[in-house]
C-alpha cells in the first residue's frame, strides 16, 4: 500500500461508506510537514509586508521633520513646500487606511504569538476584536475588560482619527515678520537756517513755496499724519486729552488714530530712507515750538510806534528796531529785543558753546569753560498786531518757548505714522529759549521777516494766508480772495476783513495755530531740499565727534526696528507632536508584526472562519466528497481527529471553499436544543447555496424563537 494510502485509511469519512479508488484531491493537504519557518514563502511574504509598513509608517515621520526643516520659511527658500501643503490634504485620507492596515495586522501577530504560549481568551478577543476605535471602545464594555490591555488599545486606535487629522493640520502658510535692525536718520529741528549767508537767497522761494503748499493742502491732509510729502508729523503733547504738566514725563502718552490729532507743525520730520518695503518702528528725539497768546484789545494805532495808521500805506515807519510788517502793509509782527544774556551771539549746541561775535573762531574752536546761570527764566515774548473791521487794529502778545519730545513712529511701508509721544528723556537747554536765541540777531531778524511775508495779500489792504490760518485752518485762502471790496484805490477795509479777535476759545486755539505755523516756516527754512526725503549728511560738519553748525540740515541717527511681512510655512506644534507621537507609534507597530509574525512556529488560525471546522464534530463530510480527512467526525469525545492541523486558517479556507455550513439546531430531539456550526443540512433544505451532494440530517433543525437553548 502506497504512503499516501496509508494516511489516508486511518480516517473515517462519516456520512458514506464508500472509499474511492482514486488518489484523494487532499492528499498532499494532509501530508504531514514540519511546522511553518521563516524561509517559508508565505512567512517571506509576510515580512515584506511588514517592512513595507513600517517603510509608509516612516514617511510620515519623514514628513513631519521636512515640515520642521521648512518652518518659517517661504517659497522663494523653499520650493518644496506646495509639494508639503498638497500632502497635508492627503493625510486624513491615508493615514487613517494605513493605521487599519499596520495596527490590525500587529494585534494579529501578537495574538497568535500569545496564544502559542499560552493566553486568557478574553486577552485573545481584546485583541482580534480591536479594529476600530469605536468596535475597540464597545468591546471593552461588552467583555466588561476595564484593564490595563484595553486602555492601551482604545489609546492606539485613537491615534488612527488624530494621525490622519494631524497631516492635515500640521502646517499652513502665515504672514510672518522678519525683524531687523535698519540704521535711519532725520532732520534735527535745531538745525541752522539756510537763509544764512551768502548765497543762500536762491532758497528763500522755496522755503516760502515749501510753507504755501502746505496752507494750500486739503483738510484731508492737515489732519494726516504725514505732510503733503510723506514726512511724519509731531504731535503737539501739550493738545493730548491725557497730557498734564503734572503727569509722569516718562510715560509715553498714545495717539489715537481715530481723533483729529494737534500737529505741533503742518510739516513733517523729513527722514529716511523713505519708500522701503518693510514695516518700521523707530523712536525720534525732536523738539518744536509752542507759543501762548492771550487775547488782546482793538485799537487804532500801532501799539509799540505810538503811530496811527492809513489803511492803504501802513503805519508809516519801516524798519523799526525789532518790528517787521507784511510787505503790504496789514500785519505786523514785533520781537522784544531786550538782552538776554552777557553775550547775546553765543550759540549753544551739543552741550558745546560756540563763540560767534562777528567771525567764526579759527579752526571752529569750542570753549567748554561755560555754565548756564546766564539763562533767563521767563521765555521770549512777542507781539502780533493785525488789521480788522472797522479800521481797527487787533493786538495780542505770546510767548515762545520750545518743547523737547520723543516720538514713536510706525511705518507701514512708506506710511508713516507718530504712534506715542512722550517729554525727551535727555538732557536739554532751558524750554524758555529756543533756537533763534542762539544765532545772532540779523538771522532771528530775518526769520521773522520772511516769515511775515511768507503768504504775500493779493491786493492791497487784504488779509494774508498767514491771519487766515489763525482764524480758520483748513481754507486760509479765502480772506485774501473774498473779504470784501477793496474799493477803488485798494484802500478800503470791507466789512469781512479777518479778525482773529473773534476767534473763540482765543487762547488754544490762536496759540496752536500760530505756533504750527512757526515750527512749519522753520522746518522749511532748515531743511528745503529734505523735503522730498532728500536727506544730506557731510561729513565735513562733524568735528571731534560733535556736530557744528553748518549752511546744510544736521541729522540724528537712529536705529529702527524694521519687520518684513512674507508668507512662510508654519508648523502647528501640538499637531506636530501627535503626528510624531501617531507616526512613531505606528511604524512600532510594523516592526513588532514582523517580529512576531517572524517569531511565530504554528499556523496561522486566529481570524479565519475555517478554524471553526478544525476537530469540529459536528462537522461532516457528504457523500462522494473527499473533504473528511479535514473535517471532523460526529460523536463528541469519541470523534477521529482530523488532519490538517498545520493548515493556516486561509489554506484549510482554500481547501473547504465548497464546503456548506450551517448555524443550527443539532439537538432537534432533545428537550433543550444545542447551537453548533454544522455541515448537516436540515431536512428539506433548498440547495440554493449549498455545495453539490451537501449531507441532509434529519436531527438538524433552524434556529427557531420560543425554542430554548443550552
């Protein structure tokens, strides 16, 4: 008898007592064979599977480190990063199918590793029945496992949902400032003039066309914060709802670009450079000058000449000490000229004080052997006298004093904006004087006098610019074109003629408007050809470290905090750090199914519906069907073992594909019915779905209600 026969005799097909002739189609099924090892086929399948996972697993682990490579950078430095932003839109898709694959295969090897060295079948279930978060979640509840195992579990396949979530959030592209330190510079408001000196008549038109434009701009853009242009304005401090005299002068006081600023000047700080493309913030240490005027009296000679005057020539008297008048002849404007120190040519600057006489010292010479006790202790005054109604005149005296400031300027781009304002910090000469009490008085004399003819009436007897501003900001121009008729011979003062007596508050409102007069001419007069943000810096001016003055603007350096706004690619650090945490946990999941799987001796039978045939002894075989050596052998514990053993669960699947099973009652005779999975059929079954010459049993029945059950 041939070797196969003799394996196959030693089973007892039940159901037909027939034995075919013919070689059985199981036979080297049924062959014994030495248990599975890792050079097996199947098993080198396996670990390829494994390692593949382990390789996916890896590339979101890859992908996660790219994403911090790249953080904070743009596409111009990395022109990968469409590449990363279209697999962030792929995550949540693969991620969640390759977490199901990878953990689902791991549970798998690491139960049938368990279950060759012995495992609780409730240990066994928790893990094939884990497929999901929620079949995971619910099986906990249904086995009632609250155990250390099935909290490990849920945890894992929590991270299925948040992996796929976290490729997805990782990153995204953000506006992000790059912050630098950029060098600036600006016009020192104690520049010298330029109208100073031979030569220096050519800019006296400018200075003057300078100071029109800005009467001459729109309301929208005397209340900007930048002038006609692009120069940043001061604010006045002293005009803020929230300045005292008594507050901290260390606190820095917030504009609010919501209400109508006090400029301290029409023109702005000439600074650069200017048309940049990042945004900027710098501090400026600046001063300006504020005058007070209190209201005065209508009168019908000049106060100070004792001279009444004829409406159409003035007062008569020209080039009186300390007075100027509009070259026709309808404001006048006189500085006390009293002396105001032991030498009233000393020009201070710098903490330096400069000697200037009639000659500049030889080689610029400083004296430093100086103090300040000279200073006087009330500021300069003036008086403004003006033309009115009914041939009057109206009178008023100020002051003039200076106010040192520090200013925080932000810059959108070219756009710039004074953001904060506070008192300088630094060491500065008395607020009393100001810069025109330091150069001689033929320069301070000029000043004044250009600056009465600055906005010259255009006729005879009618106002100027100049008086209208101080009556009515935003159109200085229409006395001087509709303040009455001028009559014949130009001498008549009609009845709508300016009178800045009228204005009501007199005394903030002339005060501020005079002095951003003041502080807008001598803006002009220090720095014409810095307007356009022109800015000139000699070296030849310096001098042992130390500005002098000088025909040209002096400038200040400063340092601003310029920030660039670019679109880069910002990661998301809690979801970085779960898709590091998922992608980690899941490429360990790899590799311990290829340990496992690698590790495993006996077949594979955990999660195949055919394990459920393997010494079932309800199951048997029909007649004709040579499938009895794999099935087992009705009769409970007396059964035949079946062959096959070392079959894993897909190969006995394989090999009983056309094998019919059925759910059912396999007690039909007894009292309490038992529940098995069977290969008898019921009576009368249809055969419809069954497979050929599928045995009929009488003592099998379907699973019917009200019936009770062991």
């Amino acid at each position: 008898m041939h070797r196969e026969d003799t394996v196959v005799s030693s089973y007892h097909i039940v159901g037909t007592e027939h034995r075919s002739e013919k070689p059985h189609p199981y036979q080297d099924a049924i062959v014994p064979r030495a248990i599975r090892s890792a050079t097996d086929v199947w098993a080198i399948l396996g670990a390829l599977t494994d390692v593949v996972g382990a390789l996916l697993a890896l590339c979101f682990l890859v992908f996660g480190i790219v994403v911090v490579y790249t953080n904070d950078r743009s596409i111009e430095s990395a022109p990968w990063i469409p590449a990363i932003l279209s697999a962030t839109q792929l995550g949540p898709t693969i991620f969640p199918i390759l977490f199901a694959a990878i953990a689902g295969r791991s549970l798998k090897a690491v139960a049938s590793w368990k279950v060759e060295h012995g495992a609780t079948i409730g240990a066994l279930e928790q893990l094939l029945g884990s497929r999901t978060l929620l079949s995971t979640f619910f099986l906990q509840i249904h086995m009632r496992a609250f155990n250390l195992l099935g909290v490990a579990l849920v945890l894992l396949w929590a991270l299925s949902p948040l992996g796929g979530q976290a490729a997805l959030r990782v990153a995204r592209m953000i506006q992000s400032e790059e912050i630098t330190a950029q060098d600036m510079t600006y016009v020192d408001f104690t520049s010298p003039l330029i109208n100073r000196g031979p030569g220096k008549g050519d800019f006296l038109d400018v200075i003057d066309g300078i100071f029109v434009a800005e009467l001459l701009s729109p309301a929208v853009n005397k209340i900007s914060p930048m002038d006609t242009w692009g120069n940043v304005r001061i604010p006045m401090l002293e005009a803020l709802d929230d300045y005292t005299e008594e507050g901290d002068s260390a606190e820095w006081l917030k504009i609010d670009s919501s209400k109508n600023t006090t400029w301290s000047s029409l023109k702005g700080v000439p600074h650069g450079p200017r048309y940049t493309a990042e945004n900027r913030t710098f501090q400026l240490e600046t001063a300006y000058w504020v005058t007070t005027c209190q209201p005065g009296r209508y009168h019908y000679e000049v106060e100070w000449l004792g001279t009444s005057i004829d409406y159409f020539t003035g007062p008569g008297v020209i080039n009186a000490t300390g007075y100027w008048e509009s070259a026709r002849n309808w404001a006048w404007f006189r500085l006390e000229t009293e002396r105001r120190s032991a030498n009233p040519y000393l020009l201070q600057y710098e903490k330096y004080v400069y000697e200037n006489v009639s000659q500049p010292l030889p080689d610029h010479e400083f004296k430093t052997d100086y103090n300040f006790t000279w200073l006087p202790s009330t500021p300069r005054i003036f008086h403004f006298e003006t033309a009115t109604t009914n041939r009057t005149l109206y009178s008023f005296t100020c002051t003039l004093q200076t106010s040192y400031v520090e200013a925080e300027v932000s810059c959108i781009n070219d756009a710039c904006a004074a953001t904060a304002i506070r008192r300088s910090q630094q060491p500065h000469n008395s607020t009393n004087w100001s810069t025109l009490d330091f150069i001689p008085l033929t320069g301070s004399a000029s000043f004044y006098e250009r600056f009465i003819n600055a906005t010259r009436p255009v006729q005879d007897g009618r106002s100027t610019a100049t008086e209208g501003y101080l009556t009515d900001p935003y159109t200085p121009y229409m006395a001087s074109f509709a303040n009455g008729d001028a009559g014949t011979n130009g001498s008549s003062l009609g009845s709508s003629w300016i009178d800045i007596g009228a204005v009501s508050p007199f005394s903030p409102l002339v005060s501020r408007r005079l002095s951003q007069l003041l502080n807008t001419y001598w803006l002009a007069n220090i720095a014409p050809t810095a307007v356009t943000g022109v800015l000139l810096t000699d070296a030849d001016n310096h001098y042992k470290g130390k500005i002098v003055p000088s025909t040209e603007h002096h400038m200040v350096n400063t340092t601003a905090q310029a920030s660039t706004s670019r679109l880069v690619l910002r990661y998301n650090l809690p979801w970085l750090l779960i898709l590091f945490v998922a992608s980690t946990v899941l490429t360990l999941c790899a590799l311990a199914s290829l340990f496992f799987n690698l590790r495993r001796t006996g077949p594979d039978i955990l999660e195949s519906f055919s394990s459920f045939t393997r010494d079932n002894p309800y199951m048997v075989a029909a007649e004709g069907q040579h499938s009895g050596p794999l099935l087992g052998v009705r009769g409970g514990p007396g059964a035949t073992k079946t062959a096959g053993s070392n079959l894993d669960g897909v190969e006995r699947a394989r090999l009983l594909r056309d094998v019919t099973v059925i759910l059912a009652d396999v007690a039909v005779d007894e009292p309490v019915g038992h529940i098995a999975l069977t290969t008898a059929l019921p009576a009368g079954f249809a055969d419809e779905g069954a497979g050929t010459g599928a045995a009929r049993n009488d003592a099998v029945a379907l699973l019917r209600k009200g019936r009770l059950y062991d």
